[in-house]
C-alpha cells in the first residue's frame, strides 16, 4: 500500500508484491459522511470508479457499505462491513453471508517500535482478496479519525 493518510486531496495506491498498482483509493470530496472511491490502477478518476465505499457513523463501531457492478453478470452487488472501534475487527458479508474478517493483533514489535499496525485478514473461497484489503484500509482510515 503506497499513500500517506486520507487528506482532502489524497490517494492510496494498492499494489502488487512486484509494485504493480491494482487500483487506487481516493477519498470523494465534500461529502457528509466518508466515501472512498475505487478505480483502476490504470484508469483516471474520471472514469466510473470500480466501487464507491460509504462509511457511515455508528456509536457502536465501523458501518461501512460497499456497492459495485459485477463484471461477469452486471448486477450490482452490495457488501456490509460491521466491527468494532475498539478492538479492531469486523465481518464482511454479502446477503447476510460472511466472507471475509479482519482482526488486528495489539501493541506487537512493529506497532511499539515503527507505528505500523497488523491486521489479519481472513477471506472466503471466491471472494476477491484485494478488495478485502480495500475495505480494511478504509475501515483503518474510518477508525484513525476517532
């Protein structure tokens, strides 16, 4: 993940082990709540973004919504992240069906000493992993304005 923390302007950028990108994160301007919008590593962001994720506030913990068009059929899919603020974690489901969680180990070696956290990221068969990560980066960033 290249890209310093979410500012009015700023992209993060999702890459491959070679540094290839996958896609960009950008956060969308002058909305009420969060919304991050996922493109194409390739493609400007004037192009339709790949998935628009909507973070909304819950006193209770992460509510994050995740709406994109499936390439292979073109219907538009929805998937529900709930966690919590506290201890870092949520589950990912589509139509009430879980495919993925993320977990986050506290105070380890690389939190103490370099400030970088470490997050675990389970993900069903089928389900793709990169935007699993997107979701747990923009769930990070939501969790950081708290």
């Amino acid at each position: 993940m290249e890209g310093n923390a979410f500012s009015i302007r700023s992209k993060k950028t999702l890459k491959q082990a070679d540094g290839r990108p996958i896609f960009n994160i950008q956060n969308k301007l002058l909305s009420i709540h969060d919304h991050y919008l996922v493109y194409n590593a390739n493609e400007s962001t004037e192009s339709e973004p790949l998935c628009v994720i909507k973070s909304h506030f819950s006193v209770t913990g992460a509510k994050i919504d995740v709406a994109f068009r499936n390439a292979a059929d073109g219907r538009e899919v929805v998937f529900d992240l709930r966690g919590s603020f506290f201890d870092r974690s949520a589950e990912i489901t589509c139509n009430g069906q879980p495919i993925a969680r993320i977990s986050r180990e506290f105070m380890n070696a690389g939190e103490l000493l370099f400030d970088q956290q470490t997050y675990y990221l389970t993900v069903a068969p089928g389900v793709d992993v990169a935007m699993m990560v997107a979701l747990c980066v923009c769930m990070d960033e939501k969790q950081n304005e708290v």
